[in-house]
C-alpha cells in the first residue's frame, strides 16, 4: 500500500507514524502553527485521528480544511490546509 506524499508547492508532508506517540499532538500542533494562509499539511496516520481534528477545528475555526486524501486501514492521508490568517 502506497501512500501519497506531497510533490506540490505549498504542501508539507508531515508523517506521524514516526513521532513517538506521547509527543504526536504536540508535534501536529506546533506543525500547524507555523503554517501560512495557503498552505497545507500532508499529514499521514496509522489510524484517523478524529479527536484530534477536532481539536484543531475547535482551535481554527473556519481557517482550517479537512481533506481526506487516501483513508484505508493502517493507511490514513489528510490534508489539512490552512486558509484566511492575518499575515504576520
């Protein structure tokens, strides 16, 4: 089984299956963070991470989208794009 990584401009592929999982949201977190309007994460999980997406979104909003790329057992790849934040 494939999995898809990221070739375009803007996207940033982020592989979570090799972050030990006690530091895992901490990591997607600080990866989000620093992403610019336009961006995007390639994120890539063993398992659908529901609760976390929901974290994000409660912390987002709006400036969050949620595309799932590739959703099989073992394999999940979403795209989470970042949209709409002031320019720093």
């Amino acid at each position: 089984m494939s999995i898809e990584v990221a070739t375009e401009p803007n996207v940033h592929t982020f592989d979570a299956r090799g972050v030990a999982r006690r530091f895992r949201h901490s990591a997607i977190f600080g990866a989000i963070g620093v992403l610019r309007s336009g961006e995007t994460m390639r994120f890539v999980n063993d398992h659908d991470p529901i609760p976390l997406i929901a974290q994000l979104r409660e912390r987002l909003g709006d400036h969050l989208s949620v595309t799932y790329r590739q959703r099989d057992p073992g394999a999940i790849v979403i795209d989470f794009g970042i949209s709409g934040l002031p320019v720093e």
